[in-house]
C-alpha cells in the first residue's frame, strides 16, 4: 500500500449510501450519522421519504442527492455534488437496487428482456459505475477509502420468481472481490454483505399471514432480519479495523442459509 495515502478515520467521514430513501438503506445512513459521519442521502427522485431521512439524520453537513443510477452521466454527477457536499468520499455503500418479478415459464419475451435490462442496469452498472467514481475521487484525493456492497442470500440460492436480481447480486459480490485486489495498494477496502429476509417497508406485506409464517421459519430464531442488524455489519466493514476483512462476503441471514 502507498504509505502516503491519508488513513481512514474512524467518524467524521464523508459516506455516501444509495437508496437511501427508507429500509435498509435509511437504517444505514441513520447508523452513519449516528456516530458522527457526515452521510449523502441518495435516491432516485427526491421525496417526502427521502426528506423524512434527511431531516432524522443525527448532526449535520449532511446532504441530499438525486439520479437515476441507470444513467452513467448521471451517476458521475451526483457522485460529484456529494463530494463537494461532504468535503469528499471516504465510504462509499452501494445499497440501492430492484427487484422486478419475472418467472420464466409466465414471463413474456419483450418483458423478460425489459426486467433483465432494468435490473442489470441499476443493480450492476449503476453499483460498477459508481464504485468507479467514487475510487477514482478517494484515490485522486490520496485518501483511504470503503466500498460496501449490500449484495443478498438470493446470490448463492437462486430467486426463482426473480432471476435477474439473484444474477446480479451475484455479480456484485464478483464485482467487490475483484475491486478488493485491484484497489488495496490504494488503502481502499471492499467488502459485501448479502443480507437474508429484512423486514423493510417494501415487504411489509409478505410477512402477514401463512406466508409470513413461513417467511420466519427459514431461520432457526424464527423471525426475520431487522435493517438495523444489516446496518451494523456495514458500519463494521466500513470501519478502519476491517481493512483485512476486504474482499469478503458476509452473509446476515439469521442462519436461514448456510453456504459452504
């Protein structure tokens, strides 16, 4: 590693976290803030959701940034504008994705392609994107950096109903493993976390009834994941002590999946 390189502090950073708006992500802009980084909020198009998390963030300096991660010009910009905003990058957390169902055997062909193309495009190139600038600052500015992927169990055990997610999460712990070696003699770290099952606001629903029922038996504890619980493991692999912990995938699923 160049020694010359500004070391990772340990709060007081400038952090950005994509998807933002609520769920996992607004649990991790929260756990951020909280211990004194200063946090951009992204999302896709500004609203009260994002306002709301803006406004509950602990501190200040924090700061508000819109774009849709599908568009690479786009990308570059809010990276930019969050950069000035926070005095610069030190974390980057690539969180914001979409998960369109599309089973095979009732999908049709132009829909297929539609929902591999949407998904690829904000969950990979807009991750793969961004990582890129948000490197290239930290480098460029001679500073130690983190890159987090919130990446899923659906990696390793497949999303029948939602292929193109699965895909892609695998890909994005591809993506950090390979950014891991290529960016450590910059004193930048990289590391995922593939969370299981996470109540968020999104799938509410789904945990009513029988099928809730079933939802929380997948795990021995016999519940679901909080986002405050992925959040955690994010702080913890953005933190100057996990710098040996680049490249790895955590898994965060309560043991409802256990890969070998």
């Amino acid at each position: 590693m160049d020694h010359g390189v500004r070391e990772l502090a340990a709060t007081g950073r400038g952090v950005l976290v994509t998807g933002a708006s609520r769920g996992i992500g607004r649990a991790i802009a929260t756990a951020f803030a909280a211990q004194g980084d200063r946090v951009a909020v992204h999302c896709t198009a500004p609203g009260p959701d994002a306002g709301r998390t803006l406004a509950e963030l602990a501190g200040g300096g924090h700061v508000l940034v819109a774009g849709d991660l599908a568009d690479p010009a786009r990308v570059e910009a809010l990276t930019a504008e969050a950069e000035e905003a926070l005095g610069g990058i030190d974390v980057l957390v690539n969180n914001a994705a979409v998960m369109v169902a599309h089973p095979l055997p009732t999908t049709s062909y132009a829909d297929w392609q539609a929902a591999w193309q949407h998904t690829a495009a904000v969950n990979l190139f807009g991750a793969a994107n961004l990582s890129y600038c948000a490197a290239r600052r930290m480098i460029d500015g001679g500073r130690e950096g983190r890159i987090v992927n919130i990446g899923s169990r659906g990696a390793f055990r497949g999303e029948p109903d939602h292929p193109a997610y699965g895909a892609t999460k695998a890909a994005l712990h591809a993506l950090g493993q390979s950014l891991a070696v290529s960016l450590a003699p910059h004193g930048i770290a990289v590391a995922s976390v593939a969370p299981g099952f996470v109540a968020t606001e999104r799938v509410a629903g789904r945990l009513e009834g029988e099928e809730g029922e079933r939802i929380r038996a997948q795990s021995p504890f016999g519940r679901v994941g909080a986002p405050q619980e992925i959040a955690a493991a994010v702080l913890h692999l953005a933190s100057p002590a996990a710098r040996w912990s680049s490249g790895a995938v955590l898994d965060v699923n309560g043991a409802s999946y256990l890969r070998t």
